[in-house]
C-alpha cells in the first residue's frame, strides 16, 4: 500500500498581499485565501504565514509539501534573502525562520521564477521543453524553466533581466537612474512606472501606465504612437533573450500582458533584430494570470519533495 500523495501547499508573499493556495497533485484549487501583508514588521510576516498555513492544515489535514514565492531571493552564499523591495526581508533567515515554527521543509524562489514554473508546468507553456517567462507590472523580473526544472543558477539570479540595458538603443530610449545603481536598465523603460516616465519624457504628459493604456484602446493618435516605442522596445528586449537561450516559447505576465496588440506587434519587430533567417518563438500570454505565482510555489515545493525542480 502507498502513502496517500501529499497535498501542495503554495504561498505567494507580495509587498502588499499574502496568499496561500493548497493544490491536489493535479492541480486542482481545494482552496485559497489571501489577507494582507504586514509588509514593514518581519515577525509579523513570518507569523502571518505560519498561521495561513496552520489555517489551511485544519482544513485540509495530512502531509503537505510547501513552497514559497517571495519579491526577492536566497543568497545561495549566506542563505540569507536579499534583493528583496519588501525591504525588512532583507538580511533575515526566513527559510529556518518558517521551517522551525512550522516543523516543516519548504523550498523559497523568487516571485517571478514562481510565475515562470507556473506556466511551464500546466499553463501557457506546458510541454514546451524550456521557456522564458517574463513579468512586467511595477518592475520587470523573469525566470527560465527547462523541463519543468526552474534554474536558478549560482548567484540565484537566472531570469533577472529587468536590470540588463536596452540592447540596440535610439536616441529617443532615455538612459535614467534605476534603483539598482545602474542606468538605463529595461526595468526604468518597461515597467509601468518605467513607462509612465518615458512616456512623460517623450510627450510632457504625466499619467500612468493604465490611463496609457486606456488611451490607447480608445485610438488616441498619442498613445499609439507611445505604444509604438513601447512594443519596439519590448521587442529588442525579449530579441536579446532569443539570441542567448533561443527558448521554445516566451511567456508574459503582469499588466502590461493585457495588451492584446503586444502579441502580433512584438514578434513581427523582434524578427529585425534575432540573428536567424526566421524567428518562430511563441509569445504567450500568461494562462493562470494573477494565480501564476501562489501556483508556482505549490508546483516548487512539490517538486522539491521529489528533488526535480530547481537547479542551482
Ligand atoms: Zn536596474
């Protein structure tokens, strides 16, 4: 007689929101709750989600598997996270933190290596043998998934490509600070706020990326050609990802990847700039949307259990 499959329990920690999703082996949703992120208290936030998880074992009682998401990543030299924007994360021991009260293994990635297991497991790019995943709302990260296997890599950065500069630049992309320390990252020019000030820069006119948007859609002659830029921009962005790691299909997440236009526009401009007499990369949007990272991290912790996933 075999053990009963243990259920998947995932847990997406975002700056403003906490949630945890338990998901049989198949992938079917048996529940999911969500509350607020105690975002500026560590303690808090490492209570908040232990008593998400006992909440959800009361329910749903047996051996479970635990994978997290969180908007940073373990520093694979000190364990400690880093690169986090919820900054109080930073430096803490969050994997022995959650383990010791919980008595239980869970496997930590960052939120978008989440997204991008996500959509390489069951969602837009399931059975692609490898696939880059991008989210892009008010940052830009990524992740790259092959056979089901997320790479996170040596320095826990596999995917981040938000803070690499606009490859084959024109004088109108302008070169402003980014967070990071550097200039001109694609983050500062396709992240919603990124293109909020491009945006300004190119017309005088302030507004954010939705009200854009929404101009947009509505056929207005200066959004079009703000878009434009944008679609072009994008374009030479995810050409320099197909010119290294030629992935077997593209996947797009976060708000910019409502956009319908995005998916004729982008691959008719990045043919110019792919060294390849073709280009027949898929650019998907996203299958699970706003679920993709509490997904990600069942799918992560699951996989762990079984030692398959991740590849350092
Ligand atoms: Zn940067």
């Amino acid at each position: 007689m075999t053990a009963a499959t243990p259920l998947q329990f995932g847990i997406d920690l975002g700056g403003t929101k906490t949630e945890i999703i338990v998901m049989s082996a198949s992938g079917d949703t048996l529940l999911r709750q969500r509350n607020a992120t105690p975002a500026h208290h560590y303690d808090a936030i490492v209570a908040n989600i232990v008593s998400l998880v006992q909440q959800a074992q009361q329910q749903l009682p047996g051996d479970y598997t635990l994978g997290l998401g969180i908007p940073g990543a373990i520093s694979p030299t000190t364990g400690l996270v880093k690169n986090a924007n919820t900054t109080c994360l930073i430096g803490r021991d969050l994997q022995r933190d959650l383990e010791q009260a919980l008595a239980q293994p869970l496997v930590i990635a960052n939120d978008a290596d989440c997204f991008a297991l996500s959509e390489a497991t069951d969602g837009a790019a399931a059975g692609k043998a490898s696939v880059f995943a991008v989210i892009i709302g008010t940052g830009c990260g990524g992740g790259w998934v092959i056979n089901g296997q997320l790479i996170n890599g040596p320095n826990a950065i596999a995917g981040e490509w938000g803070h690499n500069p606009l490859l084959w630049r024109d004088d109108q992309d302008a070169q402003t600070d980014c967070y990071c320390g550097q200039r001109g990252c694609l983050e500062t020019l396709l992240s919603g706020p990124g293109m909020r000030q491009q945006a300004y820069l190119e017309t005088a006119i302030d507004q954010s990326s939705e009200q854009w948007f929404t101009q947009y859609q509505q056929q207005n002659p200066i959004a079009q050609q703000v878009f434009q830029r944008y679609h072009r921009r994008l374009a030479k962005a995810l050409a320099g990802i197909i010119n290294i790691l030629d992935p077997h299909a593209i996947v797009l997440g976060g708000g910019v990847s409502n956009l319908d236009s995005i998916y004729q526009q982008v691959p008719q401009l990045w043919q110019e700039f792919v060294f390849s007499d073709s280009v027949s990369t898929p650019l998907l949007k996203a299958k699970h949307g706003d679920s993709s990272g509490v997904r990600g991290a069942a799918w992560l912790g699951a996989g762990a259990a079984h030692g398959y996933n991740t590849l350092s």
